[in-house]
C-alpha cells in the first residue's frame, strides 16, 4: 500500500506546491518593467542557455468553479483583437534584449482557454515567435485545449502552425462531475479526438484529469482513470483538486456541494497509481504519468525531469522561461516577474511600454540552490548534495549549512519509510511520493515565514 490512513493525517498540511522557489507568494510589487528588462538582459548569460516561451491566453467561454487560472469571459472580438496585438509587441520587444544565438526549445500555450479563440489569432501569434526566434530543431510546441471547443479540423490547424503536442483537458468523464464545477462535457467523443490527435502526429499527447472535485467517488474515479487507460495516450495527469476559495473566490460556490474527504483523495490517489503502474505507465513526479519510452519517463530514470510553472519538463527542452500575456510568469536564472493580470490594463500597459510587469521576485545564490534542491525532490525523488555542490562549485559544507541540512531533521520520514538517506543522497521511496511537498518544506527555510495561503498538501 502506498497510503496509510495514519500517514495522511498525520502530514495533511498546508504548504507550496513548488512550482517555483520562492513560491509566487513570495513575489513583490517593488519588482517593475525595469527590474525585468535587467533580468532579462543577465538572462543571457546564465544557465539555461536556450529558452522557453509561455504564452498566455487569458479568456474562458465558460469559467470552471474550481479553476485557479487568471482568466475572463464575455469578452468581445475587438478587445481579443486589441489582446493579441498588445501580446505580439510584448514579444516583438522583450525578443531584442534576448541574445538571437540562443535557441528557442519549448513553447507552451496555456489559458483561460486558448483554443477557444479564433485560429488566426493562434497563428498570428505563432508566426511572430518563429520571426523572433530562432527555433532548434527539436522544439517543443504544446497548447492546453479545452475539448468543449474542439473540432477535428482544428487539430490539422496546429499541426499546420507547428504545434507538435496538445494536452487535453478533460478533468472529469462524468457530466454531472462537470455541471457541477460548471464545465462543458466534450464537444466530439474523446476517442475520436485522441485517434485524430495521434493520426496527426502529435508526440506526448497527455490528458489532464483532476481528483477531490465534488460528486466524485473512489468508484467513480476508477472507472475514469480505467476510461482513461483505454484512450493509450502517451501521458495521464491526474491532478489533486486544491481548495482555496480565500485565494479564489469562485471556489466558494463548491462548499455547498461538498468534496470527497482527505482519506478518499489519498484513496483515488492509490487506486490511480497502482492501475495506471499495473498499466505500463510510468509514475513520473506528482500525480504525472507516462508511457516507458515517453521522453519524460526517460528523464525521469536519467535523474533529468524539471519542472516549471507550466508543468513537467526535461531539461533538454527546458530553457528559462519567457512569459508573454496577461498574468503570465517569467522564471528565469535570477528572477521571476508576472504581468498584470487584469487584461484591460495588461492591454494599456503594453501599448504605452512595451511591457506590463506588476510584480516579481530578485533570487539570491542561496535561493536558486535551495530551488535546485527542491526542484530534483518534486522532479526527480532524489537529490545528491554532492551533485549540488559541483553544479554551483561550492563547498558541500556551504550546501549543508544554507538548507541547515541534518538527518535528523528527517527523522519522522525516515521511520515512516518514506524516504532513505546515504552518504549525501536523499531518496524518496515509493510510498513517500504522495507526501513529496512535504518533504520539500524541510529543505525551505522561507516556510517558518508563513506568506501567503496553501492548499492541503494532500
């Protein structure tokens, strides 16, 4: 068994997902257009050389009650046409401070909705990141698509645009599950749209499926995570529901109808595992699974799975991270900066500047260690402090003494057996998977700061 009733009351904590370090709630309004432009200029001469891009498209038709995504509705076609040429000068502008020797490696549309829009918005922006940057030869191009607003010709359309992997949003097969978090069932059969997607030629097709959502039963999410296996997809996601409603507010509308309880979630979690393991899949960082031969199950057993806000990544794609579009995040070596997230002011700022920075974050040395750190645990299950300390050229005293690093600070994990210490190396066993943030907070010393509002770790 991976769960253990005693173990999920004993860890269900609030604490960061660590989709970054420091989390986002660390970020600070003191961090403006110019502090960016710096950033991205010292980008060039850090590690990783090559880059990412995210963009984002920050409109819904429908808005999910549980979505923790930046996103609006009601929105007209003149605004949307205003949005995405506010979005091509952004990127016209902060593309010549980056080095053009620099390859561009991954690219990831994520919304809101971003295939809710008019294809040619789709391509106009797409057509101007390959006039900016040059594209290496294996680059990743991925677009989260709602199936709700999916035809199969528009399928051909992203090929046709260079888009080479589609995640599918599908959260739940149950249509009761959907109306009640005011979701939209898909439009076509899913099946149809998976057999297109691969007919395409589309690589690491994923499917995102979510857990802890209202209506939902460990029965229920067996037979999706069983429909859900059927489908052969090259990934499955099976993200755990976070609860925030004093975070978001449109959450609060779902305490009426109520959720499954921690035990059940860590249930659902156990049951998805063992079927997708038993499967052929391969369990790759949180709740993230693949087939053998898929490029992230690869890294995995390389000890080279990254991940960033966007998800999983390998670190042969991964460059730092160029956010472009309302709300959208840039993580690069040195800092991290978020645009503004109202989309009429994202709007005003970029036609005025060129940009529309509202808040960020400057690391330390010390920081981007710890985010190492952090990082290979979440990504990897492992860390080696040695490797840690060849990768920074710093003594391993030094990475010791900056994560106060002691065995005994592990204890608890360690007699609970969900993790082993040797000779500098932290690994993460099986059963310990579920409780991986947990683990992560003891590498964190901004955790005893207490900012900001987290989710139950489990």
């Amino acid at each position: 068994m991976l769960t253990d009733k005693r173990l999920v009351k004993k860890y269900n904590e609030a604490g960061p997902r660590y989709t970054s370090y420091p989390p986002a709630t660390f970020f600070n309004e003191h961090f403006g257009n110019d502090d960016y432009i710096n950033s991205v200029k010292l980008s060039n001469n850090e590690r990783p050389e090559s880059v990412s891009v995210y963009v984002h498209v920050p409109f819904c038709p429908q808005i999910c009650h549980f979505c923790g995504c930046t996103t609006e509705t009601g929105f007209s076609r003149p605004f949307l046409e205003r949005y995405i040429d506010a979005v091509v000068k952004e990127i016209e502008f902060v593309s010549s401070k980056i080095d053009n020797s620099r390859k561009l490696t991954q690219v990831h549309w994520g919304g809101g909705t971003p295939n809710a829009i008019s294809y040619k918005y789709i391509e106009k922006i797409t057509n101007t990141l390959k006039d900016k940057f040059d594209f290496a030869d294996n680059y990743e191009m991925a677009i989260e698509c709602n199936p709700a607003h999916l035809e199969l010709r528009h399928i051909e359309l992203l090929k046709k645009f260079g888009f080479n992997r589609i995640s599918i949003g599908i959260q739940d097969f149950r249509d009761d599950v959907l109306e009640a978090i005011n979701r939209r069932p898909s439009k076509r059969p899913i099946e149809d749209i998976i057999s297109k997607i691969s007919d395409e030629g589309f690589r690491g097709t994923n499917i995102d499926l979510v857990y802890g959502l209202p209506l939902q039963t460990v029965e229920s999410f067996r037979k999706t995570i069983e429909r859900a296996i059927k489908l052969n997809t090259d990934r499955i996601v099976t993200f755990s529901y976070a609860h925030v409603p004093s975070v978001i507010p449109r959450q609060k509308v779902l305490d009426d109808i109520g959720f499954p309880s921690s035990d059940e979630k860590a249930q659902m979690y156990e049951e998805s595992y063992q079927s997708l393991i038993n499967s052929g899949y391969v369990s790759v960082g949180m709740d993230h699974y693949s087939k053998p031969d898929d490029e992230f199950a690869v890294a995995l057993k390389e000890k080279k799975l990254h991940r960033n806000f966007q998800g999983y990544c390998t670190r042969e794609t991964t460059g730092q991270v160029y956010g472009f579009g309302a709300s959208s995040i840039s993580q690069l070596d040195s800092a991290y900066s978020q645009n503004i997230k109202t989309t009429s002011e994202y709007i005003q700022s970029i036609e005025k500047n060129g940009l529309a920075v509202l808040r960020g974050y400057s690391l330390s040395k010390n920081e981007k260690i710890i985010r190492h750190i952090i990082n290979s645990v979440m990504c990897n299950y492992y860390v080696d402090l040695e490797e840690v300390s060849e990768y920074f050229n710093i003594p391993l005293s030094e990475v010791k003494e900056i994560i106060n690093f002691s065995e005994s600070n592990f204890d608890d994990f360690i007699s609970d057996k969900l993790l082993t210490i040797q000779k500098n190396i932290i690994k993460v066993n099986n059963r310990g998977r579920l409780f991986t943030r947990n683990i992560s907070m003891r590498f964190d010393p901004l955790i005893e700061k207490k900012i900001g509002t987290y989710s139950k770790t489990i």
